[in-house]
C-alpha cells in the first residue's frame, strides 16, 4: 500500500511520531526505553511546515512530508526545511526574556491543530517523561524553557525530510514506490550545500508499510517501518538535569576489571603506572568518566581551566583529543576577553608539536582526521584504530605528558 496524498502521512506521523524516532537509533524508544527524550507533536502545517515536534530537551524537530512522486522532491524540499528552521529562528531570536520568548512561540504555533491550551500545558505533557520520575520537575521545567529559547537562537534543530511511496489514483493506481533519480539529486544538493558550522541534524528517511494491505486510517507505528537514507549527524544538545541522569560513570575497579578482561593483567599495572602519575599531583589529575580522562586543571587570570590530554579506553587504546585545539575558543575573534593576550596561533604550534612527540612514542600511530572530521590519532596508515598502550614505554609516554605541561604553564605565564 502507498500513500494517495501527503496529507495522509502528516496525519499519520502527527499521531504517531515513534514512526520517525524508531528510524533514528539513539532517539529510538525500542532500543532505548527510559532514556528516550519524550518528543510530543505541536501540530500539522504551522507556518507552511508539514510537522512540527519538540522533546523535553527543548529540540524542535521540524518533518517536511514528500511522495516519491513530488516534483519538488529533488531541488525544492531542501530549501523549503531550511528556510523553515531559519524563519522561526528570525522571528524568535530577538527575544531575551525565556517568558515573553515563550508567548511569542506559543501563538506561532498555536494554528487550531495544537491539543494544548497554553505552554505550561506543553511542557506539563513533557514532563511526565520516565527519565524525569524521581528528578527536581520545577529545576527541569526551567532549565528546558531556557534551552528551548537558546536551542532556537542558536539555529539547533532537528530537521528530517521522509519520503514515501505514492499511490497515483488517477493513472489507474500506479505506484511510485521509490524514486532514485531526485533521491540521488537531492543527496548530490545536500552534499554540495551543508556546511560544518551548522547546528543543526538534517535527515533523509525513506518510510514504508511493512504489509501493503492497510488503508491509512487503520495503520499504526508498528505497521511502518523507517530508515535513514542520508545525514548530517550533529549532537544536539541535552539539558543539564536530563545529560546528568544519562551519564554513567565508570568507577576505577570496574574499568581495570574490564581492561583485564580485554588484555590481561600485565596491561592493567601498566595503565595504572600512568595515572598514579596523574591522580591528584599538582593539577593532574584522572577523572573517572565514562573513560578515564587524563586532565590537566590550572588558572588564568583567575579563570580555571582544564586541559583534557586523552583517555585509555577499555581495550587499552589510547583516545587522544582534538579539543585542545579548541581550548580557547572565542579568543580568535577576541569575543572572550578571559583570555587576555592569549595568541590563539601560537597556541595551535604548541598543541601541534606535542600531538608529533605523541606520534614518535606510539608506533605507527598518525594525527589525522577521522571519518567525521575531528582530529586524533591512529595506527597504521589504512586503518582508523586507536594506537595500543601496551605498544609504548610508559616513562616516555609520562614524560612527554609531563614536558607538555610544563609548555603550557610557561604559554599562560608568557601570554599575562
């Protein structure tokens, strides 16, 4: 069975929003249960979008709904989500105020589609979500208006184009059930068009009946199935009291119980000869997270900062880190008067030298970026596997840690 008209399906998905969530792994409420964020609709074709969805993380998910058979499928849907997500930002963005920001967004999307009265009603649906029970709902409550609010200044969204078969009555039931010509196109469109510095997730689905046989107004979520054709994936960000609860982490005995069970004991003291280096010695320091972190914590001009230097994950594989880079953002274009005479250039020199020494001390191991773009090491020149603890003399290793250090704290002096 295919969809006569697209109405249909944004009838369909308004009623039924796991529809698009099962699609999309870590927001699916099969394989996550709990830890799904509670999405609720807002509406059908408010302001000229199809579906409009917002989650308790204050992320608005905005669907534009396409037969395989729109024309408008391969050039036109694109910029049509776009200026969507770009149209509300505009509207909204000058608003300071997370109460009056919240009028203002109530009545664009209060179309006579919405089934709530007011926002608080909104946002009381939303907080029966099970991750919530037990939680502070008031420290939530304001936490989610305040995201809400900067989410959309920001331009973070989460925005979805699914498409689905066609059902064209009027050429003797003839079915489109796919359309890979303005699929490839459109693809090529994106690929060409979506930069890096965007904030927001772009998605292209393809979503089906399981069984042909169903008429639309007897289907439900487990009739269809959805998957994701093409994405732009960002990680979009959690409010406080929500990430707090989803993070989980690891205690000291249980990661050296797992590395043991993955490479033996002998790896085991030789990791733990590296943080007795770090745990709580002038600054150093290991913060058990969901990996153990090998951290630096220092002060400019009364500001703390923090200098992540890598993880050793369960395998014994050393993480390193592309956010050193990124330590003092905003200096560059001088927003961030925190970081006084700071040169962001000759920041980047020193950040680079040490990732070289890092490279002399694991063999075969290259600073390069990965398949999503960040930059940390690897082994070997084909394959994008972390460089092995094991592989490495650990005095070096902590000499070099050590030397680093030393290197920042006379950049800090230097840059006063």
């Amino acid at each position: 069975m295919a969809f006569k008209l697209e109405k249909e399906f944004q009838k369909l998905i308004h009623d039924n929003p796991d529809i698009i969530l099962n699609g999309i792994p870590e927001i699916n409420p099969e394989l996550c249960g709990d830890n799904t964020p509670k999405i609720v609709s807002l509406g059908t074709e408010i302001n000229s979008t199809d579906n409009i969805f917002i989650d308790t993380n204050g992320i608005l998910t905005i669907v534009e709904c396409k037969l395989y058979s729109n024309t408008e499928l391969d050039r036109k849907v694109y910029p049509q989500i776009i200026n969507y997500a770009s149209g509300l930002q505009d509207v909204l963005k000058n608003y300071t105020e997370s109460e009056e920001f919240l009028e203002e967004f109530f009545k664009l999307i209060d179309n006579g589609d919405n089934k709530y009265e007011n926002i608080d009603e909104l946002i009381e649906e939303l907080s029966t979500e099970p991750i919530l029970l037990g939680k502070d709902k008031d420290k939530w409550k304001k936490q989610f208006k305040e995201y809400l609010r900067k989410n959309i200044k920001s331009g973070i969204f989460r925005l979805i184009i699914v498409c689905v078969p066609h059902l064209k009555c009027n050429e003797k039931d003839k079915v489109v059930n796919f359309n890979q010509k303005d699929i490839k196109n459109l693809i090529q469109i994106v690929n060409f068009s979506e930069s890096k510095s965007n904030k927001y997730e772009l998605i292209i689905m393809d979503s089906r009946l399981k069984d042909g046989s169903k008429k639309p107004d007897t289907i439900t979520k487990d009739d269809m199935v959805s998957r994701i054709i093409w994405r732009n994936y960002k990680s979009l960000r959690e409010v406080p009291l929500i990430s707090d609860t989803l993070r989980t982490n690891i205690t000291k005995e249980s990661y050296y119980e797992e590395l043991e069970i993955a490479k033996g004991a002998d790896i085991v003291k030789k990791v733990d000869k590296i943080f007795n280096n770090f745990e709580d010695n002038k600054g150093k320091i290991i913060v058990w997270a969901k990996l153990p972190i090998i951290r630096y914590k220092t002060k400019y001009k009364g500001n703390n900062l923090e200098f992540n230097l890598g993880q050793i994950n369960k395998n014994g594989k050393y993480v390193g880190t592309d956010r050193l880079r990124d330590r003092f953002r905003g200096r560059q274009d001088k927003k961030d008067p925190r970081w006084g005479k700071i040169d962001i250039d000759d920041w980047h020199k020193i950040n680079d030298k040490y990732f070289e020494e890092l490279q002399e001390i694991f063999p075969g191991s290259k600073y390069r970026k990965s398949p999503t773009g960040s930059k940390n090491f690897y082994a070997g020149e084909d394959g994008f596997n972390y460089p092995e603890i094991e592989k490495i003399n650990v005095d070096e290793f902590k000499k070099t840690i050590d030397n680093f250090i030393k290197i920042i704290d006379k950049f800090l002096q230097d840059s006063h």
